[in-house]
C-alpha cells in the first residue's frame, strides 16, 4: 500500500536490501535555504562526500504524486530552480501528493519518508524546533514531533540562534529525544560552534553512536535521535555577531507579518543578505561535515 507511493532509485533500494549504509538528504534546504544556482553545486558536492564515505545519497522530494528517493540531475535542478516548489512538512505531504504537487522536504517529511523507504540516518544543516516566543505563538517546527516518533538519526549543526534554543532541547527532551554531541559537550548554533546549552551526552566517534541507535530501536523506542556535530572550527562565525545580525531579521519579520512556515525562510535569506555571503560560506562547510559524519555513523551501523 504504502510502496505504491514511494519512487526509489533502483541503486538506493539495491543498497537498503542489502543493508549498505545509506544516507538520506532533504531538499528543502535546496529550495527554500540556499540560492540558485549554488544550491545546484551543493547538492552534488554532498552526495559526493556521502560516496567517498562509502554510503548511497539519498535525496528526497515529493514529484509527480510520487515520494522520491534518490534524484537524478534534472530532478536536483527542479528542487534547486524552486519554480512553484511548495515546503512540505508532515501536515502538507498528503495534499502534495494526491494533488501532484512539487514539494522540497523538510527535516520533518525527509524522516518520514527516510523511514518509509528503510533509510535509518539522514544528514541536514539544522533542524526546526521551538521558535522565540513560541510560548505565544506556539510556533513549534514538526520537526520535533517526527523526532519523537519516527525511527531516524538526524545529524545537525544543531538549530540557528533564529529559534529558542534553550526551549527547543527542553521540548527534545520531553518528547523523549536523545540529543548527543559528536566530539562536543555543547549544543552547536549552526553558524556557531557553540550555543551555550550542553548536549545530554558526548560521543567521540561513529562506532558508539551507531550502537546508541541500534540499542534504542532494538528496545522499540521509537523515535530519532539529534546527532549535534558543530560547523568546523575555521568556518565558525562569532555567536554576539550573529545574535545582533538576527535580532535584526527577526524584527523585520515581525513588522511584515511574516508568520507560519514562511518565518524559516525569511529569516535564512534576511540572515545570508546582511551578513554579504559570508554565512553562506559557513552554512556549506557545516553541511558537508554533517553529511560526512552522518555517513560514518551510516557505515558503522551497517557493520553492527
Ligand atoms: N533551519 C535551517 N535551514 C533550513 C531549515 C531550518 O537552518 O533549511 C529548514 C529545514 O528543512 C527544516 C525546516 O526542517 O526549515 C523547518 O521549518 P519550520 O520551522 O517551518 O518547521
Ligand atoms: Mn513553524
């Protein structure tokens, strides 16, 4: 039933019969987080690095009715044109497909098709999670609730400063989440390498991580984990800087109205504008180092 809409590459469903390790992708960063034509060059380079990791890339979409994992060229380019390309999280897949729609997946709906398709780990730049003032507007990313129920590791520079982070870990942890950090006790920022917030636990290399999650699925915990791996060091910029720097966009925000899932996107292309690129460079190094770490952790699994 559920095959029926579900369109897997041929080499990805190879690789997830045989249990090689496989590394899921999200496109909404492509369509909504990055621009043209750069995102086109980023989406090869990280399933590049995902191959000479020794995993299979799979990026994932919503085209033609279909749930897609693995892309070829002509449907990275779709993603990355964004040409009425929606932003799909959980509550919009079902619209999106029945209605033929084109959609770019968030964090939220690439782990719901990740775990649809047999795919365990996936790799991002940051997730979604409690925005500021979410007390309010109780503007909370789905990303979350996914988390808590559906059985994916998300590696992640953490979550932008744009979000409440001390609420988002305080939701993560509720909600029965696991938050490690991978070679750090503290929760990364995204751009910053630090957030000031501590992780729950420290893991020094992919071997353990891939037990963690083996052990907490073997037990029917459902649910993902959050594998915080921070930007590296020489790409990391200044944690005030970009706290005065998205103070500002959130304020901008604020006075157009902006709410809903437009907020995430008006803030990351306000952000990259009035930082001149220079967050961009970051933000590209940050999700080739997640995409590598995560396909460590992918192969370790593969050998547990
Ligand atoms: N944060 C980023 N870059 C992104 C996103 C979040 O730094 O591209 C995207 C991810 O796809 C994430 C989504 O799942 O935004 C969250 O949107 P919302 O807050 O509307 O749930
Ligand atoms: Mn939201």
């Amino acid at each position: 039933m559920k095959k029926e809409y579900l369109s897997i590459s041929e080499e990805i469903q190879t690789a997830i019969d045989e249990g090689k390790p496989v590394v899921a992708l999200e496109s909404t960063i492509l369509s909504h987080g990055m621009p043209y034509p750069q995102n086109v060059e980023f989406a090869h380079k990280v399933e590049e690095i995902v191959r000479a990791e020794g995993a299979i890339p799979a990026t994932t979409a919503i085209i033609g009715g279909k749930l897609k994992v693995g892309l070829t060229s002509e449907e990275l380019e779709i993603m990355c044109k964004a040409e009425n390309v929606g932003k799909v999280s959980r509550r919009d897949v079902a619209v999106y497909l029945a209605s033929g729609m084109t959609g770019a997946t968030t964090v939220a709906t690439t782990m719901l098709i990740a775990s649809l398709a047999g795919i365990r780990f996936f790799a991002t730049g940051g997730i979604g999670g409690v925005h500021r003032n979410g007390q309010e507007t109780m503007d909370i990313s789905a990303d979350l609730q996914e988390l808590a129920n559906t059985d994916v590791c998300v590696v992640c520079a953490g979550c932008k400063q744009i979000l409440d982070i001390g609420r988002t870990l305080e939701y993560l942890e509720t909600m029965g989440v696991p938050v490690i950090g991978y070679k750090t006790d503290d929760f990364p920022a995204f751009y910053c390498e630090k957030s000031g917030f501590g992780v729950d636990y420290r893991a020094e290399d992919p071997e353990i991580i891939a037990k963690i999650m083996k052990t907490k699925w073997d037990l029917g915990l459902k649910g993902g984990a959050i594998i915080g791996n921070p930007i590296p060091h020489e790409y990391g910029l200044d944690f005030d800087y970009m706290e005065k720097v998205i103070s500002a966009s959130i304020e901008k925000a604020n006075q157009k109205g902006i709410r809903g899932k437009n907020i995430t996107p008006f803030l990351l292309a306000d952000i990259k504008d009035s930082t001149g690129g220079e967050s961009f460079a970051s933000n590209l190094q940050l999700a080739y180092n997640n995409a590598r770490v995560a396909s460590k952790i992918s192969v370790a699994y593969s050998k547990l």
